[in-house]
C-alpha cells in the first residue's frame, strides 16, 4: 500500500499528538507557574513601596 503524504502527515500527527499530550500538560503547567511568577514579581515590588 502506497501512502499519500496527507495520510502519512495524518500517521505522524497522530503519534505526536500521543507523545505532546503530556508535554502539553507539563507545558501549561509551567505557563501557569511563569504567569503567577510575573504576577506576584509585578505585585511585590508594589507592596514594598508601600510598606515604605
């Protein structure tokens, strides 16, 4: 059976989609943490002036 390159891209798609499931969870996770890091670095500073 000769496979046409759509179908072969569909194979390849396919299994890589398997394996990025759990890169893509670790993946927002880390997101996640990096936004909450850039949240908290903006909000610290504002409360340090505060305190002063």
């Amino acid at each position: 059976m000769v496979t046409t390159p759509p179908e072969m891209r569909k194979k390849l798609i396919m299994h890589q989609h398997r394996r990025r499931n759990r890169l893509s969870i670790i993946l927002t996770n880390l997101n996640d943490m990096l936004h909450s890091w850039l949240l908290l670095s903006e909000i610290c500073p504002k409360l340090r002036q505060g305190r002063r």
